[in-house]
C-alpha cells in the first residue's frame, strides 16, 4: 500500500508538497478551503504584483516622451483591472489544479483539522469526510494582522485583501507599515494616480534593509510626492466628516487621507486546525518545528509555509513543501541539502525594484565579518541608459579571503530577475572569479554583475 499523506492548505507549500510527494508514488489527499494556490494567488503575491504590472504599465506610458514618444495621458480602467486579477487567478487555479489531478492528488474542497494524530476530518458543503494518514502537512498560511486600534471595513478601512483594487481609486491613501508590503502598495497606488502618505515607525522605509537600497527608495517615493510621515506609529483611526480618515500617530502628528491601508505583518491560520487534538505544540502563536525537517514534536506531522513562522515568502514555502514530500518518501535517508534560509532570495517590486540574497553588508559590519563589498552603479550600463533608467546598483559582498561570494543586492530595472545570478552564486558557493569568468550578453543589465565581481 502507497504511504498516505494528508495535506491542509493548499497554498504553494501544499500544491508543491503533493505533487512532489505523488511523483515519489505517495496516495496524497490535498484539502483546501479556497483555491489550488492558495491566498498567495487569491489574495497576495499574484493580484499585488498584476496591480503592481498595471502600475508600471502606466509608469512607462508617463515615461514615454523621455524615449522619444509623445502620447496622451494615459486612463486607469478599474473594472478591466479587476477582470484582468481574476482572469489570472483562474488560469492559474486551471493549470495547478490540473497537474495535481494528472498526478493523481485528491483534491478536496473544505475546512480540514484533525480530530486525533493521524486523522484529518474535512467539512464539505456535502458533510464530513474523513482520512487516515501516515504522514500529514499543515500549510494553512497566514492572514492580515489587525491591530485592537483599527476596524477594518473594506470600504475606507483596507486589509490588503480589499486593494486589488477597491470600488473607487484612493483620491489619498494613507498606507501603515512601511515594510515590503507596506512600500509595495505605496508604488502600486502612487503609480495608479493616488495621492499616498506612508506611516514610518523608525526613521528609513524598509527598516532592517541596507540604508543604501532603502535610500534610492525613498527617494523614488518623494520625487512622485509621497508623503512620508517618519518616527510615527499608528495609534488609532477615525472618520472624518468629509467620509475620508485621519489615522492618529503616537507622536501627535495626524495624517489625513480619503483610505487607509494596513500594512503590519500576519497572523498564522491555526484557528479550527485541530493542532492541540493532535497533540502539536507551538511556539508562540506559529506551529513548533523541532528539525530541519519541518517535523513538529509529533514525529509524522509537519508544518511548512507561513504557519510554520520562517521566511515568509512564496518560494520558501515550495521549497519547504518539497523537502517534506522528500523526507516523507524516504528520500533525506542519503545526503541531501537542507533548506537553507539565509540563502532565500528575495524582491520587493517596487520602482526600481529591490533584491537581494545571503549576507547583508550592514549585517557583515553589525557582526564586525570583514567582507569585500564591490558596487556598480547602473548609471554606467549602455542597457540602463537605453532603457531610460539608470537608477540603482549593484553590490555583491564576498569573502575577502576565498572570493567566496557570500550576499549581494540590486536595486533597478528587473532586479528581481538578475538576483538570480548571485543567489545561484551563493547557495553553491561560487566565487567572484566564476561570475567575472561569465560572457553576459551586450547590451544587458546583467554585465554590472560580472562588473561587480571583477
Ligand atoms: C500582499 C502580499 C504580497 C506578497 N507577495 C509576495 C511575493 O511577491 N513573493 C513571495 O515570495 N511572497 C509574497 N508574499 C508572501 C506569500 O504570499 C506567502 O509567504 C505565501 O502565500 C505562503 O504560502 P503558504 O503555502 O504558507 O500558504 P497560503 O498561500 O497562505 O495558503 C494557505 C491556504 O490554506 C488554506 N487553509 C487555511 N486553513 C485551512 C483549513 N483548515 N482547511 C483547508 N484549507 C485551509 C487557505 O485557504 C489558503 O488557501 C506576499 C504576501 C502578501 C501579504
């Protein structure tokens, strides 16, 4: 008999889990409430960055005259926009779901918890259905966290589950939290045509970011006129009388705006899930893990995603939801990597946009590591000034010693894409000398790396 595995939540943790596992012959039950892809294609990384698409498609439309094209300004269609978000989701619910299938994943549509250590009852608009499992995955994700100041009423009191977009354009959004998420909405909206006020609560956006990288941000924001209110923390909101808000901050100051948006982390979905009937223990408000394996203290119940509160991303979710199929088939009995966070990749999709991978230079200097730290601006691309945009750099630290390249960062055009090159650079341990070994295309953005690592 086939090793059964039960999977709740089938967000890219669980959609890569089974399908992984059914490849290596596992009989794999996926439940999910919502959609195959969960919230990361409902409700975040898919309808943020199609907005976030749309923003840059009129960024460039705005843009045009400096590449030699005289237009007229350019409309926001919002119900097209909308059409546009959900056409996708659905196609990528389509084709995900698909592969499961041909996989032969059962996919159950319902709420699953489990009742005992190795059962999982789902509740289905048909009535309860229940399975037996060998191994089970909890990858239930996370929601929006609302703080007891706010009371969010998806009409001028915005999650970022009610942006993609709202009914009406934001004539000022005031955005609270100035995090990935936080600045993300702030390009979106600004970029849409909104006027927007961002609540810093320390004193650089992207706090814990190189100053540097969250420099040429800022400066971004304040050449499109967003305000930035710095130092403050939110406090309280209340209606105006003209219908708009005025959110309250800790240092006296009020930023008034027609919306708001909240933009200050998650909370994992653990509710109704059945942990403690399964004996699983937590750790603070995010399911325990005891290994690299993801295993909680109940030797064949994992956790994988934003439930199991690591790196919040995507990518690591899939990454986690694979390596757990891996273990659960047997496969992690002979060598293999471990999921190494410090060499996730990441981006924010801002304009221009931010990425960067493995070690930080301000965390290299905070430790007192010696690093070798090599920059190149964009502004000396042929590409970047073709392109019209020579903001941005890149940087790529190394072992002063080896040449091992150990981090580096891109803030410009496409940096979400060129990171690629360092982080495989970094999770194999590559040394400046094999990039600047490299012939990259000319003209490309893609030659300030090998520049940086000469
Ligand atoms: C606005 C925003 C933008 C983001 N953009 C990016 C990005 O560009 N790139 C990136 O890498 N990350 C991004 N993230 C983070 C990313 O969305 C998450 O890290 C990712 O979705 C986590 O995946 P997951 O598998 O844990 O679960 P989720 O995607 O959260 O899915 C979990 C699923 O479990 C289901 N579920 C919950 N409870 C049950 C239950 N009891 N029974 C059945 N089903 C259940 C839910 O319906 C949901 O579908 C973004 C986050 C936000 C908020």
């Amino acid at each position: 008999m086939s090793l059964r595995f039960v999977i709740i939540g089938g967000g890219p943790a669980g959609t890569q889990a089974a399908t992984s596992a059914a490849r290596l012959g596992a009989e794999v039950t996926l439940v999910e409430r919502d959609i195959v892809g969960g919230a990361a294609h409902l409700w975040d990384c898919v309808p943020s960055k199609a907005m976030i698409a749309t923003a840059g498609a009129l960024d460039e439309v705005g843009d045009a005259p400096g590449m030699g094209i005289s237009v007229t300004p350019a409309e926001l269609d919002l119900g097209a926009l909308r059409g546009r978000i959900s056409g996708i989701v659905g196609q990528l619910e389509t084709q995900g779901r698909g592969l499961l299938e041909s996989q032969g994943v059962r996919i159950v549509k319902g709420s699953g918890r489990l009742v005992d250590p190795r059962t999982v009852v789902v509740d289905t608009e048909d009535g309860e259905l229940t399975f037996e499992a060998d191994a089970v995955m909890v990858s239930t994700g996370s929601r929006p966290r609302i703080p007891e100041w706010a009371v969010p009423d998806g009409d001028r009191v915005l999650t970022t589950r009610d942006a993609y977009p709202p009914e009406e354009l934001p004539e000022h959004l005031v955005v609270v939290g100035s995090g990935v998420t936080g600045v993300e909405f702030v390009h979106m909206f600004s970029s849409l045509g909104s006027r927007v006020t961002l609540i810093v609560s320390r004193q650089q956006v992207l706090p814990g970011k190189d100053p540097e990288v969250a420099a040429v941000l800022e400066e971004d924001f304040l050449d499109r006129g967003v305000k930035l209110f710095k130092g403050a923390r939110a406090v309280g909101i209340d209606r105006t009388d003209s219908g708009g808000v005025r959110v309250r901050c800790d240092d006296g100051r009020a930023a008034e705006g027609s919306h708001v948006l909240l933009a200050i982390g998650s909370v994992p979905n653990v509710e109704g899930v059945g942990l403690d009937a399964a004996g699983v223990e937590m750790d603070g408000p995010w399911v325990r893990t005891v290994d690299h394996h993801m295993r909680t203290n109940v030797d064949h119940i994992y956790v994988a995603g934003d439930v199991s509160g690591k790196l919040p991303l995507s990518s690591v979710a899939s990454m986690q939801g694979r390596k757990i199929a891996e273990h659960v088939m047997g496969l992690h009995k002979v060598d293999h990597r471990h999921l190494d966070y410090d060499k996730a990749a990441s981006a924010i999709f801002t304009r221009p946009e931010i990425a960067d991978v493995g070690l930080a230079e301000a965390d290299a200097f905070a430790v007192g590591r010696k690093v070798r730290v090599t920059k190149v601006p964009f502004a000396s691309s042929a590409k970047a000034l073709i392109n019209n945009d020579p903001r941005g750099f890149v940087k790529i630290m190394s072992d002063p010693a080896t040449g091992v390249v150990l981090g580096g960062s891109i803030v410009g055009y496409n940096a979400a894409e060129l990171i690629a090159v360092i982080a495989l650079a970094v999770t194999n341990g590559l040394r400046v000398s094999d990039l600047a070994e490299c012939i990259f295309v000319h003209p490309a953005l893609s030659e300030a790396l090998t520049e940086a690592a000469e």
